[in-house]
C-alpha cells in the first residue's frame, strides 16, 4: 500500500492520521469559451475541529465567487479503487465530478465527466512530481501532480447560469500533510495556442530537519516533451522578480532554459492549512496569463502565453 500510494499520490494518504494534519485535491475547469473558471478543493482537516470540507472558487468574466462549505468529518468517505472520494451527494474521482454545493455566497449543482488523465512519467528517482523528497516521511507539506491536463464534457449551474464545459480542460494536483509552506509561488495554466501545452511551477521555502530549503518543481509539456525543472534534478533559478501582482524567473537545466512571466488577475482569499487547521488564508487567481520562452542552447524553440492561468504570489516582494 505504501509504495501505490507513492506512485497514485491522488489516492487518500491520511488513513492513519489523526490530528495536526490536512489533505485537499484540487480540480481546475475552464469553460470551452474561455470566460468560466472554477476550482473546487474537497478535503479534510484533523485538528481541534476536524471537519471535511468542498472550497469553490469561481471566476465568471472575471466576477469572483468563493465559498468554503463545512461538513462532520463522517460525510468523508474514500475508495481506492476505482478511486473516489465523497462529501456528502458530492464525489470526486478521475472519472467524473458529481457536486451540489449550495451556500449563501455560491451554488454550482452538476456533474463532469474526465475521458482521460495526464500523469507524469515516473521513476525509481522520481515516482511522483516531489522525487526523492517523496520517500520521506516527516515533511511538512507534500504535493502531488495527478493530471496536466484533461477533456472533460457536461454542464454545471452556477448561480442559476447554465455554462457548457462540453470539450473544455481540466487540471487536477493535491497537497497533503500539516501545514502549507511559509511563501511560496504557484503558477498553472493549460491554455495556450498549442491545445496539447501545458505547464504548472512551484516555488516555496520548505521546511526540513529544522532549518529551510527553497524548493523548486516546474513542468512543461509540449508537443510530446516533458520539460522538468526540479531542485532534485539540479535545476537552477538564475533570474527572479516579485512584484505584487507578477512574477519573472528563468530556469536552467543543463542546455535547457525556460523563461517564464506570469501576470495575476483578480484575486480572492481563500483557506489554507496552518497545524491541520483551515485558518489561514492565501490569494488565489484563476484568469492570469503566463508568458513562456524555452530555449535549446540558447536558440530559441518555443514561446507562447498562456491564458486562464492559476496564480498565488505568497512570497515576500522584490526586484
């Protein structure tokens, strides 16, 4: 069970936890026509007042909605195989997306299918996007990269407005453990002018064995290539620029270089862990757009912008 849980990281890690400690997945869908965004994160949090909870975040022409809905840690149930989770009538799986979620700052009711997921490769080295790191068992925060990108169809109501998500894309990831990093950067978009693109990064002070180590994971797929930029590989950052809304870095591995400039939309305040418990807060935007240039010896092969694009800039400014 151990070591399919290392290589499935969407499958449940918490089985043997008990306090101090939370386990979210992330599902991202972007409407054909490009003008909906939608994130829902389903999860639990075990700690003084343990609960399992559906966040949803929504970005409709750019009007923002949220609301973090609050269930007894019994509406949690999981299966491994197939693999499903449910919060009461909501279940999440690679299959498909059954929700009802109805607040007084939100409603989205409908159901999604997924006709296909895109995992990473994976290696003895790397049998998940964190490496070697993945093999340890006392981090703070773990990270599991479950599909790029996916086709997805059906229709979900928000807010009584019908939206299409028949051929739309979806994007799916995790974090699991006791707390979220003290900053960080995240960036994911799978929208770009080549359908098959798709590209995520992170970029966070990771604690360890009590001192700190920035840590880097970075993806980019493209026309059948897996770009990955990763402390473990021996990546380099050569360039970094914080600004309150936008981000620049360049990457470096061996011949390869990625530029990377990504600018955030609107944002909403959403929550996060803290010792188990959801009571911290971090700014997430879901319309921003990341421009990418990729270079082969310096010659350059690849540049284009993607749109629709998750963003949070939770790290400290400067140019």
């Amino acid at each position: 069970m151990y070591f399919k849980k290392l290589i499935h990281p969407y499958l449940f890690q918490g089985r043997k936890k008990t306090n101090q400690y939370f386990e979210g997945w992330y599902y991202k869908l972007v409407s054909k026509d490009q003008l909906t965004e939608i994130a829902f994160i389903p999860g639990i949090s075990l700690a003084k007042e343990s609960h399992s909870f559906i966040q949803v975040f929504v970005s409709n022409n750019q009007t923002l909605s949220h609301t973090y809905m609050i269930y007894p840690i019994e509406s949690f149930k999981y299966q491994d195989d197939p693999f499903e989770i449910h919060i009461e009538d909501n279940t999440f799986s690679l299959s498909n997306l059954s929700v009802s979620v109805v607040s007084k700052d939100l409603s989205v009711l409908g159901s999604i299918k997924i006709h296909h997921i895109t995992p990473l490769k994976k290696t003895l080295l790397s049998p998940n996007i964190m490496g070697p790191f993945g093999y340890l068992n006392f981090m703070e925060c773990y990270h599991g990269l479950v599909s790029m990108s996916s086709r997805i169809t059906g229709s979900l109501v928000i807010n009584d407005q019908l939206i299409d998500f028949n051929e739309a894309k979806l994007y799916i990831e995790k974090d699991w453990g006791k707390s979220f990093p003290r900053w960080y950067i995240w960036l994911q978009s799978n929208h770009f002018s080549h359908k098959d693109t798709s590209f995520m990064f992170s970029y966070a002070k990771i604690p360890f064995l009590g001192f700190h180590f920035k840590g880097l994971i970075c993806v980019l797929n493209h026309q059948g290539n897996t770009y990955r930029f990763a402390t473990y590989n021996f990546s380099k950052i050569r360039l970094e620029m914080v600004k309150p809304n936008e981000v620049i870095y360049t990457l470096k591995k061996g011949q390869i270089t990625l530029e990377i400039h990504a600018t955030q939309s609107k944002t909403k305040s959403l929550k996060s862990p803290r010792n188990g418990l959801m009571i911290e807060n971090i700014k997430e935007g879901l319309s921003g757009t990341i421009h990418l240039k990729l270079y082969k010896k310096q010659v350059l092969i690849y540049e284009d912008t993607g749109l629709n694009a998750g963003i949070e800039l939770m790290k400290p400014i400067h140019n």
